[in-house]
C-alpha cells in the first residue's frame, strides 16, 4: 500500500511537471501512460492545396460548447490559410537555424506543404481537410492537469470538461489546442517531458504561432 502510494504520488507530479508550462498537447495520456509513437503516413505524392478547411464532428457538447469550437473553427481557418502562418513557418528558427524540433528530418517549407495538404496519417485521402473527431469527458482525477489527449491510432481528440467550459479559456485557446493536436495527426510529436526546448517541436509552434497570429488579425 505505502508503494502503491509513493508511485501515485509520482505519477500525479510528473503529469503537474508536463502541464506546468503550457496548456496545449498530449505529453501523457489521461490514465498517465506515455503517448503512442507518432510515424507519418507517405504523403510525398500529394501537392500542397493552397487551402485548407475544417470538418469537425462533436461528442457530448452542448449547444453552448458547440458555439465555442465553431468560433475556434473560423480562427483556425483564417489563420492556417493566412500567407502571414505560411511565412511564420517558413521562417521559424530553432537554435539560430530555420528548423523546428522534432521535424521528422523535414524542413519548414516540407513541412509547410506537408500540413497544407491536410492528409492525416489516418486520412490520407481527405485532402485539403483538418479533420476533427472531438469527445468532452470529466476526468476522474480531480486534481488532474491534462487539458486534452488523443493516440496515434485514433483521429478521437478528448478534451477535458473542467478546462473546456471555463470562462477563462476562450475560443482562441481552443483554436491553439485543436491545432496542435491536429499536428499530431499529421504525424509530427514532441518531448514527452518540458524542456526548453519542447516549444519549438512542430506541435508547440504551430499552436502558439496559431494563437499569436489570431490575436494580431483580432481574431
């Protein structure tokens, strides 16, 4: 029993650790299990679509939660579309280089074209689409600080109620969140522990460059 404790009190201090900086991101699931590997599905073959849009299918939200992703969904159009995100990434630098962390030995304009073909690793074929599967649940952790999760081997993103429904996290944090785990989806992961860094992996960025961007055109 006294073990069982100890190892619960470690585990509840690695997932505040992981959170302590940022509200965006899988760095461990919910049940405190480390994320699936992230592999990227052959898409050399498809051409950057110029534009993308978003498709999003919601589980157990409210009318009032569906107004809040639908406002995060405009936000992520305008701006993943916008040539001021397009530049951004281009020119992104990590180290002094214009390079990301953890790129999958790819460059930014690679990976550029590669996000604006919108060919999830599990929907290569929906071209042109940010696909979204959405699932609110209640954590059974009260003092967990997991915003949202999501696996490799499901397009399901979960995102937890008790951050979800604060006043507090807007649609533009949603926009953020939705677009870096959308990032994982096509393939691309990042440290599981924080680290300095963590935030310039190609999920980090493009979800903080996805808000920096919004707040400048007053989304």
């Amino acid at each position: 029993m006294k073990k069982l404790l100890i190892l619960g009190i470690l585990s509840l201090s690695s997932i505040q650790m992981a959170q302590a900086h940022s509200y965006m991101g899988i760095v461990q699931n919910e049940d405190g299990s480390l994320p699936e590997v992230y592999s990227m599905a052959d898409t050399s073959n498809l051409t950057n679509t110029g534009k993308l849009s978003v498709d999003v299918y919601m589980r157990n939200f409210t009318s009032s939660d569906q107004d809040k992703v639908n406002k995060a969904i405009i936000i992520l159009e305008k701006v993943m579309n916008s040539n001021e995100f397009k530049q951004r990434v281009l020119n992104f630098k990590f180290k002094g280089k214009k390079q990301f962390h953890n790129n999958n030995g790819m460059t930014n304009e690679e990976i550029y074209n590669h996000l604006m073909t919108g060919a999830e690793n599990l929907m290569p074929e929906s071209v042109g689409v940010m696909n979204f599967d959405l699932s609110l649940y209640r954590s059974k952790n009260p003092w967990s600080k997991v915003k949202g999760y999501t696996t490799a081997d499901s397009m399901q993103i979960f995102i937890n109620k008790k951050f979800f429904r604060l006043s507090s996290w807007t649609p533009l944090d949603v926009a953020g969140n939705m677009a870096h785990e959308w990032v994982h989806k096509m393939g691309f992961g990042h440290d599981y522990r924080d680290n300095i860094d963590r935030p310039s992996s190609v999920p980090y960025a493009i979800g903080y460059m996805l808000i920096d961007i919004a707040k400048e055109m007053n989304l």
